[in-house]
C-alpha cells in the first residue's frame, strides 16, 4: 500500500509539474501507451479519458496520429485498442 500511494504521488506531481491541461495529459498518456505497444495502459487510458468526458472521437484522432509516426500496423492497434472501450 505505502508504495503504490508513493506511486500515486508521482502521477500527481508530473501531472503537476507542467503546463498542459488535463485534457492534454491524457491524450498524451494515450498517445504514450500506443507507442510503448502497451494494450493494458491504452484500454486504461482509453477508459480514463471516457470517463473524464471525451468523445470517443478524439481518442481514435490519437491513433489516426500514430499512422506517420509509428506506421500502420501500430496505429491500427492502438486504435483497435481505444475501440475495445469506446465500442465494447
């Protein structure tokens, strides 16, 4: 327990300790959990976001945006992923 409230002290403070929304920061967390090929982190990400009260479209814009950086079968995957939730 004393780590994971240590760990979620960390997330608060890099969430924090910048200038970007909170908007911003979960669409980068998502973007992030794409590129790392992580399906957990994205269903979780995905899942946040939704219920932080963005439409689904603009988590699926964060998997079209992955197509020139991280080439299609990647991107396809996150959006796969993002559509487990906005769709499951």
């Amino acid at each position: 327990p004393e780590l994971w409230r240590a760990f979620q002290a960390l997330g608060a403070a890099t969430g924090a300790a910048g200038p970007l929304s909170e908007r911003e920061q979960r669409l980068v967390n998502l973007a992030l959990a794409i590129g790392g090929d992580s399906e957990g982190a994205t269903h979780s990400h995905a899942r946040r976001g939704i219920a932080d009260g963005l439409p689904a479209a603009d988590l699926e814009h964060v998997a079209f945006l992955a197509i020139t950086t991280l080439g299609w079968p990647q991107a396809i995957r996150g959006l796969t992923w993002i559509r487990d939730v906005t769709r499951g």
